[in-house]
C-alpha cells in the first residue's frame, strides 16, 4: 500500500522538504542493497539515526514550542524538581554518586536537575549526559552552560556508555525512540510488514517473519491464551532486552528511572488494539504513518513495561516501582515544588497551574506517561511510589 502525507499535516518548508528527500533517497538505497525490501525497524532506525541525515542525527529544532513534541521538561521545571528529590533519596545512601543521563533531548531536565539538587543540598559527584547527536549535545551544552554556568564543572558528555555507575540513571523517553518491529496476523500465519520503495513514496509489504520475530509474537501469544485474530497488526521492540541488559551492565548499585507512555503487555495487546502503537510527530501535528517525512518527523512506538520489567529481572534488576506519571508526581514531592514556588506572580502562578495539570491530568501526560524504576543493591524503595505502584498488572 503507498503512502502520501496525511492532507492534515503542515506542509514542512523547502529547506526540510530537501533534507527529507535526501534521507528517503539514503533509504531507498538500503532497500534495494537488502532486494526490495527492509524490515520497519530498520527503516525506524535510519530515519531517525542515520549519521547526519536521520531525525536525531540531523540539526532542526526537535522539543518545544518550534520543534515537533513537547516532553514534561518543556511543561514546567517542576516534573525535574520532583525527578531531583528522588535522585537526592538515592545519592543520600551512596557516597560519591552521579548522575548518568540517557538522551538529555534539550537539556532542559539536566537544569531543572541540577537547580533542585543544588537547593536540596545533594549535588552529585557528576552529572553525565550520554548522548549519540552531536547537534543536541551542542544545544544541551549550551542551555546548561546559560542556565547553570557554576555547575558545569560537574557535566559532561559521554559518546558511549560509561564501563560502570554508581547512583541515578534518567532516561526520559528514550524507550519509545528504539526500533521496533512490525508483524501482522495473516492466513494462520505470522508476517512481518516490511517497507519497500514505489516510486517517489514508501509503501507496507509483508513477507515472511524473521525466526526472531515470530519466537517473540508466538511467546506473547501464549501469555494472552490465544493467537492474535486477522489481519491484526503490532509491534514488538526486540531492541528493548539488549538495551536494558546494557543498562544493568553499566550501573553497579543505584536506580534507574525511565520515564515514557506505555502500557502493560495485556493493555498493548488488547484485541481493540489492533493497529498497533506506532505515532508520528511533526510541527505538533500527531498522526501515525511512519513513512511520510522521513528524517524530519519523530517515530515513536509506546512501550510495552512489561516486556520492559521482564528484560529488567533476567538482567539482575530489581522493580522498584512503576506508576503513572500523576502518582509518581505527587507521591514525589509535587506538593513541595509547588510550595516553593507560591511566592511567584499571580500571572505566573496560572502558567503554573496549567503546566501541573497538563503533566497530572488523566487525558494530558499524567495517564499515559509512566515511570519505572529499576535498582541494584539495598537501597530504599523511591517515595515517589508510595501512592499507586502499579508493578503487580505489569
């Protein structure tokens, strides 16, 4: 099936059209090195990581109002300021903790941060930020290096991840950006939908699965008690298990915090859910197909915690919690952030107030967006779920 952009999309300027053709004719190479077709991963991931061409690899305005998403740093410095409280409650029990930061986006959690834990009386030893784009690292560096000149002693940027950490790991929304992969229920059987090149476009094919693909999907199957009915379609991130035995290797004793929407596995497989999870963002226009705009619009898939917190135990993590963005917020120490800040202006204390209920209200961020938390060694479980921990539907 070709594709055209969605007629609901802004048209993107000249400058990004051209970009976008240059990464769509990269790709169009991939697929006919690989005879005709690639799998949707690693579409995925040349369009969002291929070296300077791909969305994250290349130089436009990504977060915020002039980019295409907002994430709950850009709403309001208090979601780092509760984040900070529970990094203090971990670097309060290991002595010479840091800070380890997948994928700082703007750079903006990194300050609000840093600002909280140095109010708190809790710098770590270091703040590090991992981050593969060398645009974003230049623009993180340059946010913090206005925001918080006297801590940029503490900050710096790692091309890979470090051989061992001791302390807190932030990653906020960094699970949605992994490949995944597509397949679809058809005649019995298990397919994977792959992209293929028609014309000027990009177009769905399917084709047999991968032994991979199709071991993973059968395993989810089971779980559910039945096979998935025809012509379903979804998506499974068989990225995720390598990614987070990554994560147990670097991190010696501490806690990982991963922020980002998702759902359990029961939840993201549900029969009504059968078109899958994939979403798109382009100028703040959500939509979901993935193979308009190519290097210029974000490719995201919801997260599936579940497979999340299985790939978490086999790799020697302990669940510490999961909840919904809203609990975490407010068993966190909302209620504090916001006491700080009672003294502002009447004005800004309505931007306040907006920016709260756009990362707690159900139908904004705060249903949606989850946090995880992954620990190694004994240390004390999180406050910030004390509230509602939702590790027992996972």
């Amino acid at each position: 099936m070709q594709h055209e952009q969605p007629p609901s999309l802004p048209e993107p300027d000249s400058a990004s059209a051209a970009h976008s053709d240059l990464v769509a004719n990269h790709i169009r190479t991939q697929i006919e090195a690989a005879g005709g077709s690639i799998g949707f991963g690693e579409y995925m991931q040349h369009a969002l990581y291929a070296p300077g061409l791909g969305y994250y690899a290349a130089g436009a305005a990504k977060f915020g109002e002039a980019g295409d998403f907002i994430t709950a740093p850009e709403v309001s410095s208090v979601f780092g300021g509760v984040v900070a409280r529970q990094c203090a409650e971990v670097l309060a029990q290991i002595p010479d903790g840091e800070v380890l930061e997948y994928g700082a986006g703007s750079g903006k959690l990194a300050v609000d941060v840093l600002e909280a834990l140095e109010r708190l009386g809790s710098l770590p030893t270091a703040y590090r930020i991992l981050e593969v784009s060398a645009d974003l690292r230049e623009r993180q560096e340059a946010l913090l290096q206005q925001q918080v000149p006297e801590l940029m002693s503490r900050v710096s940027w790692l091309d890979a991840p470090p051989t061992k950490a001791r302390g807190v790991i932030l990653a906020n929304e960094v699970l949605d950006a992994l490949p995944v992969e597509r397949f679809v229920r058809r005649d019995g059987a298990i397919l994977q939908q792959r992209v293929a090149a028609a014309g000027r476009e990009f177009a769905w094919v399917d084709a047999p699965a991968p032994a991979k693909l199709v071991a993973a999907v059968e395993a989810i199957e089971e779980e559910l008690g039945a096979p998935f009915p025809e012509a379903y379609v979804s998506e499974v991130c068989l990225a995720a298990p390598s990614w987070i035995e990554g994560l147990a290797d670097v991190l010696q004793t501490g806690t990982a915090f991963l922020f980002d929407y998702g759902v359990s596995r029961r939840e993201y497989y549900a029969l009504e859910r059968s078109s899958g999870w994939l979403r798109c963002h382009f100028r703040h226009h959500a939509h979901n197909d993935p193979l308009v705009l190519a290097g210029i619009q974000d490719l995201t898939a919801w997260v599936d915690f579940t497979a999340v917190a299985e790939a978490a135990v086999a790799a020697g993590f302990e669940i510490a919690g999961y909840s919904a963005q809203a609990q975490f917020l407010m068993a966190g120490g909302l209620a504090q952030e916001l006491k700080n800040l009672a003294t502002l202006p009447l004005q800004e204390q309505l931007a306040l107030s907006r920016q709260v209920k756009t990362l707690t209200l159900p139908g904004e961020m705060g249903e949606h967006f989850k946090c995880m938390a992954l620990q190694k060694g004994a240390l004390a479980r999180p406050s910030a779920f004390g509230l509602a921990d939702r590790t027992h539907t996972l």
